[in-house]
C-alpha cells in the first residue's frame, strides 16, 4: 500500500522568507501524480500545486514550486517570498491513475510571521 | 457552479445516536471522495465511488459506518450509532479524475465538524 509521511508538523518562518516542507512517499508504482493542497484556518482545501511523476520538470505555481526526486521518493514545496495568508495547513498527497485513490500525508502547521 | 456543498456545516449530538451528513458534489464529475479529519491521525480517506459506484471502502472504521450515492448529485455518509471517538471532521470532496482534461484535483466541501458527546 502507498504511504505518504510529512515529518515536520509544525513550522514558522518570517514573512518575505523561503520555506521548505518534506514529503517523502513510498510505492512501487512507476507512474503517478503528486499533489500539495493547502487548508487555511477556514477549512476549505485547495490544490496548490501538482506534479506527475513520469515529467523530470519540477512543477511550479508563481511563488510555490516542489522539488521533486523520484528516486529518493521525494516531492518538497517551496515557498518564496512567503505571505500572511500562506499561513495554513499543507497536506502532501499521491494518486495512482489505475485507481484514482488519493492518499494525504498527515500534514504541515505552517505560520508565518509578521 | 457552486462547488461541493456539504452539510450540515456542524453536528452535536450525544452518543448512540444516528448521524447523517450529505453531500453534493460539482455536477459532472464522475468521483466522490469521503474523507475524516482528525489532529491525531491526519486526513484519512474512508470509501470513494466512481459514477455512484462505491469502489474502495477499506477506509470505513467499523460497521456503524455507511456510505451511499443514490445518484450522480447526492451521496450520505451515515453513522449509526455514533460514539464520541467519531468526533471529527467529515470531508466530501469530488473530482473529474484524469479522463480527458482532468488532472486528478480534489474539490474539497467545507467539511462537516462533528462532535459525539
């Protein structure tokens, strides 16, 4: 079974500074779709970024863009330059097409810091 | 479209009681997702279905818990009797899966916060 760990509940940055978040997932699938979504204090869960694993090109979206290593089974955000409203709860998640199940890590508090 | 809608938005109730939560998911999509969210364990998914068919319900904690999708724009998900470890809160989230232009992407409800005393 496909498993995704997120190893840092918790972090702080200051604003304006670049932050990392770990994700690291385990399968024996060659193909397959990472995503990071991001839940904000009022709960609702958006998609911030995504990447599929067969493209070498790590994903970007403006100030977010991962880093992805497959054969380190690894697929960190970045965030640049971060902002008071990057403030959030990031869910690291992965996808097998044959099955369209989505597995979520179990999370990174973020706070950014005025 | 309105998005997923979920309710009811917040749930007390006492223990033993049957608790039913509904959702509605964006039109046309053929993916329904329920999930449970909770500090110590995370997002976890409890049954999906595919075109009202449930496909993957090796999520669902016990018995007490049911799920159904009667049609394409309703689905329920039902705990009957409720305990207070079912405290929670309850995600519907709907997706175009990857035919055609989908990506995969999740769109989340605003989620039902249940509480069991």
């Amino acid at each position: 079974a496909q498993t995704v760990t997120q190893s840092q509940p918790e972090m702080s940055v200051q604003e304006a500074e670049t932050v990392t978040l770990s994700c690291t997932y385990d399968t024996s699938e060659s193909n397959y779709y990472l995503f990071w979504y991001k839940q904000p204090p009022s709960r609702q869960m958006i998609l911030v970024i995504r990447q599929e694993a067969y493209k070498q090109q790590n994903a970007t979206e403006n100030r977010f863009s991962v880093n992805f290593q497959k054969a380190a089974k690894s697929f960190s955000l970045k965030i640049s330059d971060s902002q008071l409203g990057d403030t959030a709860m990031y869910f690291c998640a992965f996808m097998k097409p044959r099955d369209d199940k989505i597995i979520f890590g179990k999370g990174t508090r973020l706070h950014i810091l005025p | 479209d309105a998005g997923v809608i979920q309710s009811p938005r917040h749930e007390v109730t006492e223990m033993g009681q049957e608790v039913t939560l509904r959702c509605k998911p964006i039109s046309g999509h053929d993916y329904l997702f329920w999930y449970r969210q909770t500090m110590m364990r995370g997002l976890e998914l409890l049954i999906y279905f595919n075109n009202n068919v449930p496909i993957d319900d090796s999520g669902m904690p016990e018995d007490r818990f049911s799920a159904k999708m009667p049609n394409a724009s309703f689905s329920t998900l039902k705990i009957q009797p409720s305990e207070p470890r079912d405290s929670a809160v309850y995600f519907c989230a709907s997706s175009p899966g990857l035919q055609g232009d989908g990506t995969g992407e999740l769109f989340f409800g605003e989620g039902s916060r249940l509480t069991v005393l």
